[in-house]
C-alpha cells in the first residue's frame, strides 16, 4: 500500500528509516532494563 501511495524509491528510504527506529527503540528497551536490573541489583531486592 505504501509502495503504491510514494512509488518504489519512497519505499525503500521509508522501509530503511522504519528499520533503524525499530532498532533504536530496542536499544533504548535493553538499556532501561539493564538500569532497571542494576537498580534492583543494588537496591538488594
């Protein structure tokens, strides 16, 4: 559907920004739960 609405050329640039937000937010998932694991860590819990 997006391939239809911007053409091959959008698709590609938009398939690679959704991938690298994607990646980004898993990032910013693994992070927080290490923080959160060393908070409890050092918390004692």
């Amino acid at each position: 559907m997006i391939e239809a609405i911007f053409g091959d050329g959008a698709s590609i640039v938009s398939g690679a920004f959704w991938q690298q937000l994607i990646q980004f937010w898993e990032l910013i998932v693994m992070v927080c739960r290490f923080l959160w694991d060393l908070l409890k860590l050092l918390s004692g819990a």
